[in-house]
C-alpha cells in the first residue's frame, strides 16, 4: 500500500476488521492473503498515530501455518478443489462497512415438538421424514423451487454422519451431501470401507440457510439450528447408530450445545459423547476443500481411524498410512 491511499488509514483498518468480522459471521475461518498485503497490514496497525493500533490487537495470520502445498496421498487425493479465494484489496472494502440488523423469522422461536409414533425403524422414519418434507417454517425458508433436505441412509447404520446444512447442490436435489463436499465424504467413508448406502448422513438443519450473495453458503444461525434440532435428535433416535461423526463446527455446537470456548482442533481425535452414543468431532468436507493440506487430510483420516477401531472394522496397513 502507498502512502497517498484515497481513504484514512484508521478508517481502513476499520473496515478490513468489520469485513473480517462479518465473514467470520459467515464461518469464514481462513483467508488467503498474500505477503504483501500482510505487510501492508501491519504496517497500518503499527502506525503509532493509527488510533486503531491502540485499541486493536495486530491481524493474525488466518491462513492455515501447517498447510502443505503436496497433495497427498490416500484415496480421496483427486478431490475437486474450490477456487483459491482472492486476495483482500484494500480497495475492494467499503469503509462505511455496517453490519446488516438480522431479522429473525419469529416462527423460528417455536421449534417442534417431536413424538415418535409406535412401529418399527421404517415406519418411524418415513413419519419422520413426511414431518419435516411439510414443515411450514422450514419450507418458509426456502428459495422458489428449493427443497427440504432430510436424512438418507441405513436406518441399521452403525456410523451416523452429521453435518451442518444443505448447500446450494443440495436444496436443489433434496439431499444431503450431493455437492462438492458431499463428493468428499463419499471419497472418505469408501476410504473407510463403506459404501454411503451403508451409513446414515444427515444435517443439522433442514433447509438451505438463506443469505444474498450469488454464491457460497451461510451457516445457521443459533435459532435455525435450535429449530431443526429436534428433527436430528429424532433421526438419531431412529437410527440409534453406534458412533456419530460430526463434521465441523456447526454439528458439534448442534449435537453438544454451543460453547463460544469451543475449539474444533482440540476436540477432534478423542472420543466425546452425545447421549450416551460415542461421538467423534473431525473438520467438515468443505474445511478440507478450502485446506487440502495433506495435514489437514491426515487429521481427518486419523479421525475416522478411530472411528474404524471403534467399530471393528478392518483396517489394513495401507489404510493406516493413507496422508502420511
Ligand atoms: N454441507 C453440509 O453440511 N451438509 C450438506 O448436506 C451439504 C454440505
Ligand atoms: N473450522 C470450522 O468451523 N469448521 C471446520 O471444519 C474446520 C475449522
């Protein structure tokens, strides 16, 4: 950045925060930037007559420390990759950046109460699904044409798969797990052993969450989660599997009730609990296509490692050493 920028510079640091805050809001964890614009950064936060530099810690550098630029190697080295996200340019932010006010569907505020009728897994579950396939809020929420995506899967599954909500792919199919993160799960339960007919996948919320960008996904708000929450815990309740995966963020807070200390990276790899089902918490699909660090994979892997001995499957050498 030269010196003669058209806006302030305290103003600048201001919006880069607020821009960097609003993606948060967004789940963005990670960024790319390059070096220069990291230079340029902290020379504006190290301006000792920058105000902002007196109130505001310096940026961290968001992009992951241990990604590694080789593929690895294992079954789901192919994945499609995500276009690298560009640089941020100084330029490119509007100082006068407001958060939006968020306006809350107040129907959201009375989640359902869900009773299972009497019968076997099959019938539960096709009542279950009729429920959710009808329900007034979530159809609300939906773009025209988009719908409500609800579990699939072996109702006997040992291993239940809980992700966060439908994408784009997804609200257009009525499924879950179609598009490109979907591609990657599929990649890593066949580099399980499994096939995704044999397991059971299902989201926290039901419906794709709503946001007025062209592209790219929103996570649910606290109170889309809180709503459709009673609908997974009645899947789970079918399904009764013998380990639940929940893949990233928005699952774990799901299943285990928000925590603000949470921290993915130190729940991941141990065994944690949701009623009395042994859970495993591992980074979601899409963390992987923005981060296709071998490092990251191999966390990922070694998570479902566990879940593979948990199980009794068989687990053979060169699956052990798949990202190494
Ligand atoms: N991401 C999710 O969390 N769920 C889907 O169904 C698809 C993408
Ligand atoms: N942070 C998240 O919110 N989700 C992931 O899967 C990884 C990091």
């Amino acid at each position: 950045m030269s010196g003669d920028t058209l806006i302030d510079p305290a103003d600048a640091a201001l919006a880069v925060l607020e821009e960097l805050k609003r993606q948060r809001t967004e789940g963005v964890r990670h960024l790319y930037m390059e070096e220069s614009t990291l230079e340029g950064l902290a020379k504006l936060f190290a301006e000792p007559n920058n105000e902002v530099s007196t109130k505001q810690p310096p940026l961290p550098h968001t992009t992951d420390p241990e990604a590694d630029p080789e593929p690895g190697t294992g079954n789901f080295t192919d994945m499609p990759r995500v276009e690298e996200s560009s640089p941020l340019k100084m330029d490119e932010v509007t100082p006068q950046a407001k958060p939006k006010a968020k306006v809350i569907n107040p129907a959201l505020l009375n989640p359902p109460e869900i009773s299972l009728p009497n019968g076997n897994k099959q019938e539960k579950w096709e009542w279950l699904k009729k429920r959710v396939e009808g329900c007034e809020v979530c159809k609300s929420e939906l773009k025209e044409g988009g719908k409500i995506v609800f579990g699939v899967g072996s109702l006997d599954a040992d291993l239940f798969f809980c992700g966060e909500a439908p994408g784009a792919e997804e609200e257009s199919a009525g499924a879950p797990f179609v598009g490109p993160a979907g591609e990657l799960l599929d990649r890593i339960i066949s580099a399980m052993g499994l096939s995704r007919e044999s397991v059971y996948i299902g989201n926290v919320v039901n419906f794709r969450p709503r946001h007025e960008r062209a592209y790219g996904n929103r996570p649910p708000t606290p109170e889309e989660m809180d709503f459709c929450l009673p609908y997974l815990r009645a899947q789970l309740e079918i399904v009764q599997p013998r380990v639940v995966v929940a893949l990233g963020k928005t699952a774990t807070d799901g299943l285990l009730g928000p925590d603000p200390q949470r921290r993915l990276g130190q729940m991941r790899g141990t065994w944690h609990e949701y009623s009395g089902i042994p859970m495993m918490v591992t980074y979601h699909p899409s963390y992987l296509l923005h981060n296709p660090s071998k490092s990251s994979k191999r966390k990922v892997w070694e998570d479902m490692l566990l879940v593979m001995e948990k199980l009794g499957l068989p687990i053979s050498q060169k699956q052990r050493e798949f990202f190494q």
